[in-house]
C-alpha cells in the first residue's frame, strides 16, 4: 500500500484545464480528441514527420464519432516545436511515446524538467511502472504518475491510474478529477505490478484460451463466440464480480462463494501456463484468419465503434434511473 490510501479531496473546482499531449500517434490523438471535446485547451508535440497534419485528420475523425467537430474544439488545439514549449506552462501532461523503456525515460526527464513544479504528469505505458519511467527526471519524480487508457482510446471510459509510491494523494486525486472532466472512469492501482491491474486480467484469459486452443479442445472463433455471446455480455454491464454475486440469487456473493467456490478453486488450480513459441503463434493467427476471412479490418473496427457508442449510451442511460 501506499501514500494514496488515504486520498484528500482536490480544492481545484476549475472545468478547464491547459493540457499538453506529448506523442501524438493512435493514443496521443485520442487524448487529443477527448481534452478538446471536453472544453480544455491543448499543446500537442511529435516529432515525426507530418505529425501535425495526421493529427488534425485523426483528432477530427475521433470527434465526428463523439461529439461532432465543432470550431471552437479544433481553435483550442496548438503544435508545439518542442516538448518544452509543449509542456511549459500547463496543469496537466499525457506522455504517449513509444513503449520502449529508454525512450520514456528520457521523455518523461525533459518533461519533468521544462513543466512548473505542480503540474501532473501522466504516462499512457501499457505495462511499465511509474518508479521505472521515472528514473531519470531529477526535479520532481513522485508528480509522474501511470494514466492507462484503453483501445479505441477516444470511446473506453476506462483510465488505470498508477501513482508511484512518493505521490501526494492530493495530486492523484487531482488526477482522477481531471480525467473525470472529460467523461473517463478512471481507477487508482495501489501498487505497481507489471502490466497494471487491466491487462494482468486480459492475460489471464488470454493465457487459458491460448492453452485451450493449443490443446485442440475449441477453435479460436468458438472461444470469441463463448465470451462476445455470454459472460462478456454479462461482464460489460457488471463486471465479473458483481455479476458473479448476482449467480448467488438471494444468497448472493456468500452463496455463490460457499456453493461454487470450492469447484471453481479445482478450476484454477488446472489452469496451464502457455509458451508463445511459433507452433502456438501459427494456431492463432491461422485461428484468427479463419474467423475474419473475408472481412475487412478497417470495416470491423468501424462495426465495432459504432456498437460501442451505443453500448455507452445505454449504459449512461440506465446510470441516471434512480
Ligand atoms: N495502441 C494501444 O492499443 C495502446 C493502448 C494503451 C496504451 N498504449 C500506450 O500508449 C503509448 C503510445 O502508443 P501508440 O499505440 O499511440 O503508439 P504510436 O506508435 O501510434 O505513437 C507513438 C508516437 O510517439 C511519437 N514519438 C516518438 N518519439 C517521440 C519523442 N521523443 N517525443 C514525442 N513523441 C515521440 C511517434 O512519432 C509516434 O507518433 C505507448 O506507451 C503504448 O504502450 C497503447
């Protein structure tokens, strides 16, 4: 456990904030695209080649699916030359680089020495901790904190907030607030663990559907069909936990614990590890190839948008009932 346990409640009472989006590829342009959709103001920065104008296109496309393009969102958008000037004079920085560890070090150490001393400074790593990305800024370490979204990045509310073990709960509850601003549902990991808390749970299933497929005990398209058609229904309006209490009927999560707990551990206790060796690879690209021949990539994700956009606006509208 750490400092965040007890976190205080942040004083800033602000709705807009100066952000800067540091790395603007497929995750840096969705935190674009969410900032300016939620009123805040945004210095970008990418050194690549045509960075500013892919981002334009991006940004625009990810706003046509949210809330519609709108003037007064794109006005508030900068590109800066350097990250200095990116992240000189902001509340709040989204680092978004390439997941290489060096390459985030040095990232994360000029951004810790050009931002002011308050401002927070949030990596997007899928996996690394925040005390490792942050091992070569000098001036103010603890403020680099993990902020883990998740793909399609401009639609997942989803945030995993890993703070390092010196953060000041009031800076992580700021944090929180910030990525609440602009509709995020954001969750504090105590601890720092490879792979946070979201993919060590997506690995999990992964690693038990690898080995079933491995072993030839069902396709790779049954495995799809067995989760997108049962508990991955279920999961996206509960959660496993609480829908696993629902399982227990009246008796609820103390039932279902004492009447299935004790099969289930024989379950988990079967359960294989798996080697991603090129014999295993093949079955699941072949796998995979099987289940979308024919179908086009770009089409698939589109469908998939498009369904999540309504799956949201369902769940929103149940959130309100009283
Ligand atoms: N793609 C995903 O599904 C996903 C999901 C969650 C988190 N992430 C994380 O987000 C981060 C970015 O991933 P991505 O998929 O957007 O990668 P990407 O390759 O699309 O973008 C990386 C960007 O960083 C830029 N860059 C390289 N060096 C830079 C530097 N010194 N300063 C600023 N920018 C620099 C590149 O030009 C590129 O535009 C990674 O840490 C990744 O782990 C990715």
């Amino acid at each position: 456990m750490n400092a965040v346990e007890n976190t205080e409640s942040s004083n800033d009472t602000r709705e807009e904030f100066a952000i800067a989006v540091v790395g603007t590829g497929v995750i840096g342009a969705a935190w674009v695209s969410g900032f300016l959709a939620a009123g805040h103001s945004v210095t970008a920065f990418d050194p690549a080649e045509g960075a500013e104008e892919r981002l334009l296109e991006q940004v625009k496309s990810n706003l046509e699916v949210t809330t519609g393009v709108r003037d007064s969102q794109l006005d508030r958008l900068t590109f800066a030359p350097t990250i200095a000037e990116a992240v000189g004079s902001v509340d709040f920085v989204q680092e978004n680089g390439p997941e290489r560890l060096e390459v985030k070090q040095a990232m994360l150490a000029e951004i810790d020495t050009a931002a002011p001393e308050a401002t927070i400074i949030a990596s997007s790593t899928s996996g690394f901790a925040p005390s490792e990305i942050s091992a070569e800024a000098t001036k103010a370490p603890s403020r680099i904190i993990v902020g883990h979204p998740f793909n399609p990045a401009h639609l997942i509310p989803l945030v995993e907030v890993v703070p390092t073990p010196g953060a000041s709960p009031a800076l992580v509850d700021r944090a929180l607030t910030i990525y609440r601003t602009i509709g995020k549902k954001p969750i504090l990991v105590r601890a720092e663990l490879p792979g946070h808390v979201v993919n060590r749970l997506q690995a999990a299933l992964w690693q038990e559907a690898y080995s079933l497929v491995n072993e030839g005990v069902v396709s790779v398209s049954d495995i799809d069909t067995a989760i997108s058609y049962g508990p991955g229904l279920r999961w996206a309006i509960l959660g496993p936990l609480a829908q696993q209490a629902l399982s227990g009927g009246i008796g609820g999560m103390r039932h279902v614990l004492d009447h299935l707990g004790p099969p289930q551990e024989v379950w988990m206790h079967d359960l294989k590890q798996v080697h991603l060796d090129e014999g295993l690879k093949g079955k699941l690209i072949a796998g995979v190839d099987d289940e979308l021949v024919g179908r086009d990539s770009a089409a698939i994700a589109r469908q998939r948008d498009e369904m999540l956009i309504r799956l949201l606006e369902l769940k929103h509208r149940y959130e309100e009932l009283p």
